[in-house]
C-alpha cells in the first residue's frame, strides 16, 4: 500500500464526462471511468486484459484545457477533469482512421470467419464509411498456416492485439511485429512449435486475419449459438463458449476481452459419448454393482455434483471412495489448513500477476496449469517479477519468464520447502514457540546437501527479493503424492501465514479441488469395487470402453471448482441420452429430479453456498470483473502448528516423472481430435546412458499397478537425469496412478527388446 | 348487397326473357320426321369444314395453337419461381457459390442447409447444400439475397417426383457442365436492377 500512497493512487476522484459527473479512483484511465459509468467510447485496438496497446487512435478524447485530443485509453484521469467523448471534430478523425483502416481491405466479408463478429465490419458500419476512398499499392500477402491457426496479412490491420496477448497473457512470444510502413505484417518467430496457446490471440483479432485452421470456412459466426460454459480439463475451471449448430460443436471461443484460455481449452472440446442409448438391463447391472460394491474408484474428471451423490451414496451404504489425486491434494490442505487455520490457500491468481517475486515449486506449471504460468507471465512482464523455478529439470517453455532456475534433487522437495523457510521467513512474535525453534534447528548446509540447491543459489533467491514486496508462491502436483507431502504442507503454510506470501496450491487436473472439498475420501481400494472413468470390477465409462455410459463433460450440467477458488458453472452442449450417475443414485434410492438439484446442497462447511444452479451467474461485466458462480467462502479450521523437522532421503538417481505433454491433462483431451501427439517415454541423453536405453527403444514398466508400453525417445533439449512419462492416453487406468511422480524404474528386464522395423 | 333477387323466387314478376321454342313433336312419326330433317340437313358438315380448316392450317399453314406438352413447354415468366438452379461462371465452369450463408439465414421455413469447408485451393467449399422441398415456400428470399446471383429459381415447374431428394442436391440444381452454353442469366427475383452500371462505384485505383 505504501507505494501506492506515495503516488496518490487509489485517491478518490470526480471526472465529467460529457457532463455526467464520475466518480472513481486515481489511477484508472479515462476509458475505465467512462465504461464504467456507461459511456461508449469506440476502440478497435483496446484489449482489456492487456496492457494499452494505443496502435488504433479511436478512442480520443477531447479534456478541457488541453490542446488537441488525446488517447483515453492510456490516459489517466486527473480529478476534475471535464473530458468530451463526442464531438463533431472527434467523429470525423475517427471516421478517418475507419477510412484508412479499409484500405485495400478485401471487401469479400461473404467468405470471412470473421463476418457477423467482426469489429471491423462493425465500425465501418458505424462511422458510415460507404466506399473506399483511398488506396495504396497492394502486394502479394499469401496467406499463412501457423497449424492451429493460420494468418492472412491481407486481411490484418495491424491493432497488435495478437502481439500482446502472446507476449503479455500467454507468454509463448511467437508473435512479432514486422514494421515497413504498409507492409507491415505479424511474423510468428517460433513456427516449429505450433503453440496452441495461439488461439488466444485468434481469439482476440478483431478481424478475419487470425483464424482456427479447424474452424476456417466451415460455418459463420452467426449461425452458431453459445452455450456458455466452464473448461473441465485441467482444474482452472476457465470460462468458455461451446458453439454449437445442429448438435455439433464447431468451436471454443471465451470472453477473450477479459479471460484466457489454453490451448487445450480451446480444441480439447470435441470428446462426446455419442449414439449412446438407454439399455436397461446394463443399467441394472451397474445398480446392482455399486448396490453391492465395497469401493467406488473415480478419476477427478467429474463434476462436483456427481461427486456430492457418490458421497450420498458412501453416505448410505458405506462405500469407500477412491480417488488418489484429490486425495493426496485433500491431506495436503488439511496440513496445510493446520497452520493457516483456513480450509484453502489464502492467494488468488490475480494477485499472482501483481506480484513482484513468484515463486513456483514441485509442479511443471506450464504443463500442469497453464492459466496459473499465464498469470505468472503477467506478473514478469507487467510488474518485472523475478520468478524462480524450483524443480528437478528445467522447462524450456519457462526460459523467457524465469529470472532463476533452481534444481533439486527429485524426493528432496521437504528439504526445499525448509530452506525456502528458511531464506525467506523471518522469525516473528506471533511465532509459536515450537515453530520458532524448529527454523533455529534447521541446519542450511545440510539442507543444501540434501536438496541439490547451494546456498548461493538460496542467497541470490533472497537477494533478488529484497526491496520488493508482494510475492507469490505456486505449489503443484510433485508435493501432493510426495511421502512426506504434509511436512511440506506446514511448511510452505509458514510462507503464507507468517511471510505474507500469496500462496496457491495447484490442485491437480481435473476437479480434483472440488472432490477434495465435497467428498469423504479413503486411500484403498476394499473389496469390489465400481470404478467411474476409472477402471474397476464394473465400469462406468464417459469414454466409451466401460460396461455402463456416462455423459463426457460437454454433456452434462453441473459444477466445478476453478484454481481461483471459485465455484463455475458448466451447462450441456451435446445431446445425450443414456444414462446418468444421478439415475443410478436415484435407484438406489437418493431422490432429485436432475443432477443440478445437488448444487445448492454442496457443503457450506467447506465454504459452499446454498445456491440453486439455475440462480448462478455467468459473465463478466464492462470493466471485466468476474461473475461466474461465487468465490468459495473461506472456513476456518483449526490450528495446530506442529511441525516436524525435515527427514533425511536417500538419492533417487535417474527418475521417471509422471509428467503430461503441454495441452493433454487427461484421456478426455486424449480423445480430442485437434490435440495431437503420441505418448512416448521421453528422456534426456544422460538419462538414456545411465538406465542403458537407446532412442526408438521399446520398453515396457509398471506404475502402482499400471503397465505402460512406451517408446523411449531422447531428447537432447532436456537437462536432468528425468525422462518423462505422460499417462493421458491410458484412457480408464489413468485414474489409478496414485504415487509420488518421480519414480525410479528399473528398465533391465525389457531394454533388449527393440523396436520392429 | 343484399340477397333479395336471390330470395325472389317469383319468376313471373322478372324481367325474364321466354325462348320462342316450337311444340315439341307429339306422334312418334313426328319425332322421326324432326330427328331425320336435323340430321340430313348439313349443318353437320360446316363444324367438319371448320375443323378440317383448322387442321390444314395447323399443319401445312404453320398455324398450331396448341403445344405437344411433355415435348414443348410454353415460355414462362423470368419472375416465376419454380425449382432452384444453381449457376456456374460462364468463363471458367466453377460454380458461382461462394458458401456465404445467406440463403441459409434469410430461408423463413428454414429449408436451406450447407457445409462448408476449406478447400485445397484455400477457397470456401460448398461440401454439402440441400433444399428440403417438402418445406420451400418459393418465396424467393434466397435468390434475392445471393450476392452472387448463384441461386436463383428456375423455370421447372414440374415438381411432381417419386422422392422429393430427386431435386435436393446441389449436384441436381447445378448447371451441367456440359450446358453451360445453354445458361441463361437470370433476369427474375435479385436480378441487377436494369441501371445497375450507373449505380456502381469503383474502387480508387491510385497506382
């Protein structure tokens, strides 16, 4: 708050604006004043989420006092300042630069993807600009395959939106800008990669130049309707529009203005258990199998909804359930909740892109959540954010955010969890004792020693961090299933409770987050067992393989809880008509009409409200505010600061690391046709000589009980003794990898067995 | 008006007209006598001279009045809307749709449907394009709005068929390949108005 004040920001202030008196905050633009006061002030370059872009000159205004116009959008508003948005002067300058904007610009709206939402289209149309009358010399622009998407220049005019967002939002940085005056154009410097994290800056071109190559030409904009919806793949819940004509899906788009989406929420969306119908006898054997199973497996792609009834059901009969990944997040929050006194971390991810430090530690972020590593780009390119990466290998995709890498040995995460404590807690009053203690007994060295990382490398971490205030911690996947994951929990609970930091556990895929509020988990799989989307005595199947179907995610209504703590709605934009989860439940004698009807039932002890689904929201305003579902009240649980000191592990050597490629979370994302890739044991070179394997090598292993038949790639890009092991296309046997996700594997029975030529 | 003429059944009173009709033959030689005066007297041979006349005029004065339906067919109004055509180029034989969706948007009975697609050439693919008939109106919105004059209605007014898909197709309403010479522009519904050259505005060609 300190600098703030200094800079008087935050101040009250009054601005007229085409006299309506405004009152707001200093430090907000002329055009946040007026949109949130209601006044229309045209843009074609503006993007919200972004920094101002000021490439388009629409949005000038006139400010009493001051010579010539000037541009709303990066202008902050002075108090009392008299600002004119519509004057005759002001509309023929923008009726000009609509006239410039249309030079040479095809006029063949009739084939465009863009036509119907185009914003071009739009204010041309707007500003009355019936004929071109200007032109240049034109070019020869052909046009451009990028793989998910594809570039026509001869249809961009240049608002640089695209720039940003790859720059700012997503952080790939594949998109440049070319200056030559008129024959400017967008270059994509990184084409190799195919980043699908590009359709976000499709999504936000105004007009026809960047477009899904799936999409292009197959149907406009006008004809599809929205459903609006939450992305269900990898836990950050993101907003999105399903569009659907004649019960097909033909794309994603989002309210790209205001929100992100990753790649594989934008293609992942083409899964559905379809020409399913009702056969009763099959849905009397799967009532029958979970009437009389022992234990219920499920893998955490399920809605919070269906979760609520299979705790009705464990409620009613005893049934274990089962499911590893929100279990081991569930006992990492309740440790973590010991210290914070709070059922979830107290950080958000906005306050992750305002940070001036970001932490992120034990989780391949890019892969495990790309909306948290998006607002971990924020962060370092807004605010310069130093970002330091803690994991046993590098991420190449991270190099251009992370200011410092650190390595660790792979099983020494409580080890780094302690010096992080170390380096960065300062000992308080409010300190319990035992605590106190235990950071005095903690010996640097041997930390050091353990974990891999020196302590210069802790001293630079620290030093980097010193004048600065406001940082983040992001912890993910590799610390849940670890054997000593509630240590680690307490200890990076101090970070948040006694060092101010920002702290959001990343909740594995799927709504693991929302099983680990809703449901009574157990650890072991008893007895029989009825697995859902995951393999068991009796299967219940949205993937098409089981003994009993089950609507994909795009089929059903139901609820999710987003990485921001927020409860999402997700509605049906597929038809299906077989049977439901709640239509086993009712049989077994639960009663509600519809799934839905457990929405307002989920439980307000863990910070659910009682609200209907119908009654929940799902947009975001003028200025951008969210309002989809609610914010998760915080709970308070109770404290108990008892913290064990760090235990010693042995060395691991080269290790598998249960890792899934970027945009593929799951066999739903498997299934998806737009998201390629074959699954491939991928490793580095020293991995490959130390375990004796060679490229191209078929090996086979098992992993808590799952065989894996893999082809053993190596990969000179990768540092580390790792290889890593992707398990989305293991379709119903995904759901039962439950241990630490390094693992060391043994390779000798089977390296001899080569590939056929 | 009112329905009193209508209601007056009192035929006396009217301004009715009685024929001069003779007695009705009486005696069965009488009859005779009158059945066989009308028959011998000739007048059945001015109908047959008539008729005979006609039929030399029609076939050695080229004179027909009549057309050999299934065979000819009258000409019919360019306005008339019958079953759509889609037309081709004239230069290069493609066909004229672009894919643009009009058509689709504006049907009020909803009875339009296309896919489309990315083509090899990088152009919009019509992949699919049915009209379901069963629902068509014939209103003329789709031609009227093609921006392309790509479909427009067609003089077939035989709309009798085993199967309404006989006419559904795009393949079926396509101008054959091989007829394209025969390819009338059309001059009905969404034609160019008549003074439509006086109405168009370059683009500025600087350069």
């Amino acid at each position: 708050m300190s600098i703030h004040n200094s800079l008087g920001l935050g101040k009250e202030i009054t601005v007229t604006i085409n006299g309506k008196e405004c009152k707001s905050t200093f430090g907000k633009t002329i055009l946040e004043i007026a949109r949130e006061n209601g006044i229309y002030i045209p843009t074609m370059c503006y993007l919200t989420k972004t920094q101002p872009i000021g490439s388009c000159r629409m949005c000038l205004v006139n400010v009493e006092g001051v010579e010539g116009a000037i541009l709303s959008c990066q202008e902050k508003a002075t108090d009392g300042a008299v600002v004119m948005t519509q004057t005759p002067e002001l509309y023929r300058e923008r009726q000009n630069i609509m006239k410039l904007y249309n030079v040479n610009h095809p006029l063949e709206c009739g084939v465009c993807d863009q036509s119907g939402e185009c914003d071009l289209q739009n204010k041309t149309l707007e500003f009355d600009v019936g004929d071109q009358p200007f032109t240049a010399r034109d070019q020869h622009r052909p046009v451009e395959n990028w793989g998910h998407v594809s570039y026509d220049p001869a249809l961009c005019i240049m608002c640089e939106k695209c720039v940003r967002v790859s720059t700012e939002i997503t952080g790939d940085e594949a998109l440049q800008l070319k200056f030559g005056g008129y024959s400017s154009t967008i270059v994509n410097v990184k084409k190799e990669k195919n980043y699908a994290s590009l359709g976000e800056a499709a999504a936000v071109c105004p007009v026809g130049a960047l477009v899904d190559t799936d999409f292009k030409y197959r149907t406009n904009a006008w004809e599809l309707s929205k459903i609006p919806s939450s992305c269900s793949h990898c836990g950050g819940g993101c907003q999105i529009d399903y569009e659907v004509k004649r019960d097909t899906i033909y794309r994603v788009s989002n309210h790209a203005e205001f929100s992100t989406l990753c790649g594989a929420g934008r293609y992942g969306f083409d899964y559905a258990n379809e020409g399913v119908s009702k056969e009763r006898e099959s849905f009397e054997k799967a009532v029958d199998a979970v009437r009389n199973a022992q234990s219920i497996v499920f893998a955490p792609q399920i809605s919070n909804e269906e979760a609520m009834i299979l705790q009705k059901i464990k409620e009613k009969q005893g049934t274990k359930l089962i499911c590893h990944e929100a279990r081991a997040y569930q006992k990492f929050m309740q440790a973590y909740g010991s210290i914070t006194g709070k059922n979830l971390y107290g950080g958000t991810l906005k306050k992750i892109s305002e940070s001036r430090g970001v932490i992120v530690f034990g989780t391949r972020i890019n892969n495990d959540a790309p909306n948290v590593k998006y607002h971990i780009n924020m962060a370092s390119k807004w605010h310069r954010a130093r970002v330091a990466y803690l994991h046993p290998m590098r991420d190449e995709e991270m190099k251009n955010i992370v200011t410092q890498f650190m390595q660790y040995a792979p099983g020494s995460e409580e080890a780094v969890a302690a010096q992080l404590v170390l380096a960065l807690v300062g000992k308080t009053e409010e300190m319990p004792q035992n605590v106190a203690s235990l950071l005095e007994t903690l010996d640097p060295e041997a930390l050091a020693a353990q974990s891999g990382i020196s302590s210069e490398e802790i001293a630079l971490l620290q030093n980097s961090l010193i004048k600065k205030q406001g940082f983040s911690l992001v912890a993910g996947s590799d610390l849940y299933a670890h054997p000593r994951a509630e240590n680690i929990a307490k200890l990076l609970a101090l970070l948040e409770r006694y060092a101010g930091f920002n702290v959001v556990c990343v909740p594995p895929a799927g709504n693991a987050m929302g099983v680990s509020l809703i449901c009574d988990l157990d650890d072991e799989v008893e007895g029989t067992s009825v697995g859902y989307n995951a393999k068991g005595d009796f299967t219940l199947s949205a993937l098409g393989d089981g003994d009993l179907d089950m609507p994909a995610m795009n089929q059903q209504e139901g609820t999710l809880v987003s990485n921001d703590k927020r409860l999402v709605p997700m509605h049906v934009a597929k038809s299906y008509s077989g049977y439901l989860l709640n239509d086993i439940a009712n049989a077994l004698g639960l009663e509600a009409e519809y799934t839905i009807e457990y929405t307002a039932a989920l439980p307000e002890a863990q910070g659910f409200k009682a609200e209907a689904f119908d009654d929940l929201p799902d947009y975001f305003d003028i200025t951008g505010k969210e309002h989809r579902g609610y914010l998760l009240d915080e709970v308070s649980v109770p404290v108990d600061q008892r913290i064990e000191s760090v235990e010693r592990t042995g060395k691991m050597g080269p290790v598998v690391y249960h890792c899934n490629p970027v945009e593929q979370f799951s066999p739903f994302t498997a299934k998806c046709a737009a998201i390629t890739g074959e699954a491939q044991l991928v490793g580095s070179a020293a991995f490959a000589e130390e375990r004796g394997l060679s490229d191209g090598q078929k090996v086979s292993f098992e992993i808590d009980g799952v065989t894996f038949n893999r082809v053993f790639k190596i990969d000179t890009s990768m540092s580390g003794n790792i290889a890593l092991n992707p398990s989305y296309d293991m379709g119903l046997s995904a759901a039962l990898i439950s241990s630490y996700r390094f693992k060391s594997i043994d390779f000798s029975a089977t390296k001899n067995e080569e590939v056929g030529s | 008006m009112g329905l009193e003429q209508f209601k007056n059944r009192n035929v006396g009173t009217q301004e009715y007209k009685v024929l001069d009709l003779q007695e009705s033959p009486k005696t069965p030689m009488a009859k005779f006598a009158q059945v066989a005066k009308r028959t011998f007297k000739g007048e059945l041979f001015v109908g047959l001279g008539v008729t005979v006349r006609e039929m030399i005029n029609a076939l050695f004065r080229g004179q027909m009045h009549t057309v050999k339906y299934p065979l000819e067919k009258l000409p019919i109004s360019p306005r008339y809307r019958a079953i759509h055509e889609m037309l081709r180029l004239l230069e290069s034989g493609h066909y004229r749709c672009i894919g643009c969706g009009l058509c689709e948007k504006i049907c009020i009975s909803n009875c339009i449907t296309m896919e489309t697609r990315y083509d090899e050439n990088q152009r919009k693919e019509v992949s699919e394009y049915t009209i379901n008939f069963g629902r068509c109106i014939f209103c003329g919105y789709c031609a009227e709005v093609c921006p392309e004059l790509a479909i427009v209605h067609g003089p077939r007014y035989e709309t009798a068929s085993e199967q309404r898909a006989s006419f559904s197709l795009f393949e079926d309403m396509l101008t054959p390949i091989d007829k394209l010479s025969l390819q009338q522009e059309y001059d009905g519904f969404g034609a160019v108005s008549p003074n439509a050259d006086e109405n168009i505005k370059k683009t500025p060609l600087a350069y």
